[in-house]
C-alpha cells in the first residue's frame, strides 16, 4: 500500500512538473528575446530600430494576452 502511495505522490509531481514547464514555455520565449534584443542592443549590430524590436516582442505577447483574457471572460461567464 505504502509502495503505490509513493508511486502516485511521484506520478503526481512529474504531472505538476511538465505541466508548470509547459505554461511557463512562453514567458521563457520572451525572457530570450528580450535578453536578445539587450544583446543586439549593446553590439549595435543589428539594423533593427528599437521600434521595430518592441513591436515584435509585443506582437509575440498579443496572442498569449488574448488567450488568458479568453479563458477569464469564459470562467466569469461560466461562473456567474
């Protein structure tokens, strides 16, 4: 009894553990880009203008705003 337990608390974790790394896939999209976009700044290599850099980080972030903004109206929607 004490073995299938342990078997579910480690079923379990490796669960909770995939999952976390699965929601958190996208912020560490834009943790790289920004950290690239602070390379490219401090080489000045690229012929990339700011602007244009923020507008694509921010075009990358618009449909993951969407998303979790969706699925909130749908939760408040079934909810109440």
């Amino acid at each position: 009894m004490v073995n299938h337990g342990r078997a579910s608390i480690r079923h379990a974790r490796n669960l909770y553990g995939r999952t976390y790394h699965w929601l958190l896939r996208p912020i560490h999209k834009g943790e790289a880009e920004v950290h690239q976009l602070h390379e490219v700044e401090l080489r000045g290599a690229s012929g990339e203008t700011p602007f244009i850099a923020i507008l694509g980080l921010l075009l990358f972030l618009l449909p993951i705003f969407a998303l979790m903004l969706g699925l909130a109206l749908l939760a408040a929607y079934l909810a109440g």
